[in-house]
C-alpha cells in the first residue's frame, strides 16, 4: 500500500471532522498516488516487453495484479470521499 494512501486514509478517519483534510486535499493526494501508480505501470509494460523468462514474467504479472488492486483502491477512495 502506498505511504501517502494510509496517511490520507488515516487523517480522512479521524473521529473529530475538523481534523480531517479538506476534499480538495483528499483528491491531490488520491491523484499524485494515480500518477505514481500510472509511472510504475509503465515501467511494469516495458519489462515485461524487455524481460521474457518464465521467473521474470511471474514477477512482473505480480506487480501488475499489485497495481491493478491498488488502483481499483484508489477510485473506490476517491468514491467514498466524493459521496460525503
């Protein structure tokens, strides 16, 4: 999980609402985590295109997976905030 996500996601579950951020806050950290996320998927496709052993191409189907779940967390995050 990345470190600026469960900061975001720690200060967003604060129990007194004034210390929680601000929604504007809240979706520039959700979007620099996107983007971060985006970079790492690049790099993900371009081993993958680059590196064709059976060890190599196990690993980086791991980081994929890992990607795609930490993604489909992010929009879910950016969901809940919009909601409230």
């Amino acid at each position: 999980m990345p470190p600026e996500y469960v900061e975001l996601y720690e200060r967003c579950c604060r129990h007194n609402p004034d210390r929680r951020p601000e929604i504007k806050e809240d979706l520039e950290v959700l979007n620099k985590i996107d983007e971060n996320l985006k970079i790492f998927s690049e790099y993900v496709e371009n081993s993958e295109k680059s590196l064709k052993t059976k060890r190599t191409k196990g690993i980086d189907e791991s980081l994929t997976d890992y990607y795609f779940k930490i993604k489909q967390f992010t929009i879910s995050m950016i969901r809940m905030t919009r909601s409230h």
